[in-house]
C-alpha cells in the first residue's frame, strides 16, 4: 500500500515473462486472452411479473495466445505435436508483469494448459520483419495472485 498522496503508476505491459511448466520462456512478444466471464441465466418466478431474477452460472475462460519471434528452440511445437498425436500433456502456464526496477508484482496462473492451435509465420520476401509464430493454449481457470 502506498503511503498517502504517494503517485501510484499503473504497470507497462512490456515487462513481462511466460512460464510453461517450470520453464520459463521470455522471449513472447505478446500476450493476450485475459478474459474471464460469468455466464447470467433468467429464472422467471411464477406470480412474480416485475422482474427476472437474474443468477449466475458457470465462468467461462477464454483461450490465451502467445506470441513470439521463430526461435531456435522447437520445444513449444513439439508440445503441441503431441497433442496432434493424441498426447495430451497438461501443464500450468503462468504469465509474470514486473514494476519498471524489475521485481515481480503480479502473476496470472493458468491451470491444466494445453496447446489447441500453432500459427506459423507469414513470409514476403521483400520485407525484413520478425518472423512470429502464435501458439494458442486453452486450460481449466485462472488465478490473479500478487506479490
């Protein structure tokens, strides 16, 4: 907690890391796929005609995808060949924002990932950019805790 009227800066979105397992991949260019939504059903109560009662259901997540440069390293596609072979290998994936001195401030958990769909990258030969290949992970929840 700050003291008070200390300046509070919101966290850039360009520190980060992204742990797969207990490997840590720093390399992403991008992240995306913080999403979660409670689905709301209507429950019409009999004799009751001013309102709807409105419940909540189940949480939906979303599918997370990363991004990152093509790297040397195939350990991500191999990971997801597997799943293509019917070898489903589930791992907790965990993306990391750090304060601008470098020091861990939140981290996103994700259980029970596993890859659902590669993206390999666009080639023009008369450019000069960064190969990117898109790695597209679904799981079983998520889980916001800060240090």
């Amino acid at each position: 907690m700050a003291a008070t009227g200390a300046r509070v800066d919101p966290l850039t979105t360009y520190s980060f890391a992204v742990e797969v397992g207990q490997i840590q991949h720093a390399l992403f260019s991008e992240f995306s796929g913080l999403q979660a939504e409670v689905e709301v059903f209507d429950y019409q109560e009999g004799g009751c005609n001013d309102f709807v009662h409105r419940l909540p259901g189940r949480v939906k997540f979303t599918n997370i995808t990363l991004k990152r440069g093509v790297a040397y390293s195939d350990e991500l596609w191999r990971w997801f060949e597997d799943v293509i072979n019917g070898k489903v290998k589930r791992q907790d994936v965990s993306v990391v924002i750090y304060s601008a001195n470098h020091k861990e401030v939140k981290r996103w958990n994700f259980s029970r990932a596993y890859p659902v769909k590669w993206v390999g990258p666009a080639f023009k030969a008369g450019e000069n950019a960064i190969s990117i290949e898109t790695l597209e992970l679904a799981h079983e929840g998520m889980r916001v805790s800060k240090k």
